[in-house]
C-alpha cells in the first residue's frame, strides 16, 4: 500500500520533468509553469498521504484528473502522440491508481 503512495512522488517528478524538457525544447514558458506547478502540487498531495493517506490519494487523484484533461485536450487539438497523448495515458494511468489506492484505504 505505502507503494502507491511513492507513486504519487514519482509522478510528480514525471510532470515537472515534462514542464522542464518542453521549456528546452520549445522555450515553451506555459511548459514549465504547468510542470513546475503540477509537481509541486503533487508533491503536497505526497507529502499530506504520509500523513493522511485517504487525503493525500485523493488530492492525488483529482490533480491527476485535472492533469489527464488537459492533456487529453491537447492531444484533441494537436493530433500528436508526443507530448500531450504520453502524458494523458501516464494522468489516466495515474488517476485510477491513484482513486484505487483511495478506495482501498477508505475499506481499510
């Protein structure tokens, strides 16, 4: 159970990776605050699932979720797998992880 907990950080540096690479390769500055910002985000989400796991997974989830429409918008517009469709199948992945996780821990 604590594995999905450390999935959230590893997301969160997946994300602000992503931001970090479009800024390098696009100059894309809308890059690197969405990625920054998300990481960050994921980060607290992480951070408050040690202490609260049913929170922190669920904060988790719902930035995820956020994550996946974006991208998934993106990916609508754009037709291109690289970035946006990778990064709405990893949110999509992601968000059910996540959700599953919640649900497992709100049996508990």
């Amino acid at each position: 159970m604590a594995t999905i907990i450390w999935l959230i950080l590893v997301y969160a540096l997946l994300v602000t990776i992503g931001g970090i690479i479009g800024y390098v390769k696009a100059k894309s500055n809308q890059s690197l605050i969405s990625g920054l910002g998300s990481g960050a985000a994921l980060a607290i989400a992480w951070y408050v699932s040690i202490q609260n796991p049913m929170l922190g997974l669920a904060l988790a989830a719902l930035i995820a979720l956020a994550l996946l429409v974006v991208f998934a918008l993106r990916f609508r517009s754009t037709s291109k797998f690289m970035p946006a469709g990778l990064l709405a199948l990893l949110s999509l992945a992601a968000t059910v992880l996540f959700a599953i996780g919640w649900s497992m821990f709100q049996q508990a």
